[in-house]
C-alpha cells in the first residue's frame, strides 16, 4: 500500500510538470515484484494506475525538440489587422464595384455587404471586406483613391502569447493521447480498458477545441478584416471648392431647388404608398358624405318648392 501512494505521488509530480507544457513525462513505478504498478497521466488531473507493468519510453528528446521550436516562435510574431474606413461618393456604382474588385484583385473576399437607401434618396453601402496580412496597407492606400475617405482607423493586435500558448497546449495533449493509445493496446483488463478510453475521449474533445482556437486565430492573423461604410453624396464633405461666380451659382440653385423638388415628390408618392389604405378609406368616407348632403338638399329642395294644399269653404257647401 505505502509503495502505491508512493506511485501515486510520483504521478502527480509528472502530472504538474506536463500540464505546465513541458513536453515531457516519466514514467513512475515501483519494483515490488509481479504486483508493481505503473501510473499513466489521464485527463484532468487524474492517474490511472495498475497495468501490470506496462511502461512508455522517455520523452527527452522530444522535450528538447519542443524548446527549440518555442525558441524559433519568438521570432514569428502573430498579430492581428483591422480597420473601419467611412468614405462618401458622388458615383456610388462605380465606386461599389471598384471596391469589390480591388479586392478581389488583391486576392481576399467580401465577406458581408448590403445596400439601402436613406430618406433624402441617396444610397448608402456596408461591406466587410477579408484582406491578405501583406496587402492591408496596399488596400487601405488604394481604397482612399477610389473613393473619398472621411474617417479611417486601424488597429493591430499582438496575439502571439495567447496563440502560442494555445499551440503548446494542443501538443501536449496530442502527446498525451499517443501515450493513452499506447497504453489501451497493452491493456488487457476491462476496467483498465474502459478507464483508459474515457481518458482518450476527455483528449480528443479538447484536441478539437484547441484545434478550432488555432483555425480560427490563423484565419483572423492571415486575413486582415477591413469594415467599409461608402455613402452616395451631391458634393463630397470637408473638399474645398473654387469660388463660383454669380451664373454658377444661379445654376447651382436652380439644380439644387430641382432635385430637391424631385424628393418632395417622390417621398410624397412613397408616403402614399404606405398608407393607400387609409387613403381609399378616408376617400370613401368623404364621398359617402358628400352623397348624403347633396341628397339632404335636394329633399329640402322639392319641399319647397311643394304647393300648400287649398283650404276648404264648408260655410259655402
């Protein structure tokens, strides 16, 4: 019994050292004859112990291995771009379709867009364009020609220490299944067995966790994710413009005093789109009542004009 807890403890210990993602574990047991046991690190925590002395090679070759692959790491910094980019058009046609396929010429894709139009009549688009990292500032620089740009703002997130951290963590458990599976090919009681397969299946959920962590991490690191806000405008904001002289200005008024009666119109007609029901409704009511009255007058009409009847001479008679 003391000799078990000794093993237990000397678990624990290679326990500790693999979760802190050293790479490398040793195997403890103890020589008591046929009834030594060996323990076998399982997932959260927990040792799996008495396989009638089935033991796993050393790993310090692979730790070395590891080291040096976390030293080559530091050197490769992960990170992370995006930007918002608002800009207004006097062509929004041309300038939709110059963003799309600058992009798509600088291989990346749009990954979201959408168009509306605002109460004056104007339109306005939402993109979410998905940039290669070494063509964001290409883009952005590009992107500033095609349209004008009225706000712009980047950011780069360093996310290295928490993507390497997810990596290492992804290799130690992917270590700790090959030794798992190692094991269960040696393991010939039905308990062991059945211990050891919960142990791998607890592995394999988090291999596939940390597995999703990394996609997506390299998708967001190799891809930047710029965020474009285009708005059709009659003259472009905060662009300075050639003093106009008295004719130009006339014309400038005449077209502006047009196009703004044209909107009129045409949110009018909009309106009464919305509410043709309530139109068709307050015009029949209107006409019924106008029936009414007319008819009320036309009664009153004939009365008057009616003839009184004569009155009777019975003294006469």
């Amino acid at each position: 019994m003391m000799k078990r807890k000794l093993a237990g403890l000397l678990v624990l210990i290679c326990l500790m050292a693999l979760s802190a993602g050293c790479g490398a574990s040793g195997a403890a047991g103890t020589s008591a004859g046929s009834g030594a046991a060996t323990a076998v690190p399982a997932m959260d925590g927990k040792a799996t112990e008495g396989y009638g002395g089935m033991e796993l090679s050393s790993t310090a070759q692979t730790g070395q291995a590891d080291r040096a692959s976390d030293a080559d790491r530091e050197n490769e910094a992960k990170r992370i771009y995006t930007a918002d980019l608002r800009m207004e058009t006097t062509a929004f046609d041309d300038a939709a379709k110059g963003l799309a396929a600058l992009v798509d010429e600088l291989g990346g894709w749009m990954q979201s867009s959408s168009v509306d139009y605002g109460g004056s009549g104007y339109r306005y688009g939402n993109y979410t364009a998905r940039i290669p990292q070494e063509k964001f500032d290409q883009f952005i620089s590009r992107a500033g020609k095609l349209c004008h740009v009225v706000y712009s703002n980047s950011n780069v997130e360093d996310v290295s220490e928490a993507y390497y951290d997810t990596a290492g963590r992804l290799e130690t458990q992917q270590t700790k299944l090959k030794r798992l599976q190692a094991l269960l090919s040696q393991a010939k009681d039905m308990e062991d067995i059945i211990t050891i397969e919960s142990a791998i299946s607890d592995t394999e959920n988090q291999i596939e966790s940390l597995s999703g962590d990394l996609k997506h991490y390299d998708s967001q690191i190799d891809y930047a994710t710029v965020t474009l806000s285009l708005s059709e405008v009659y003259q472009l904001s905060n662009v300075e413009q050639p003093a106009a002289g008295f004719a130009d200005r006339i014309a400038e008024a005449l077209s502006t005093g047009a196009h703004e009666f044209v909107n009129f119109l045409q949110g009018t007609l909009v309106l009464l789109a919305y509410a043709w029901v309530w139109v068709l409704l307050i015009a029949a009511v209107l006409t019924a009542g106008i029936f009414m009255i007319r008819r009320k007058r036309k009664a009153q009409q004939k009365a008057e004009q009616k003839p009184l009847p004569e009155k009777r001479d019975d003294k006469a008679e």
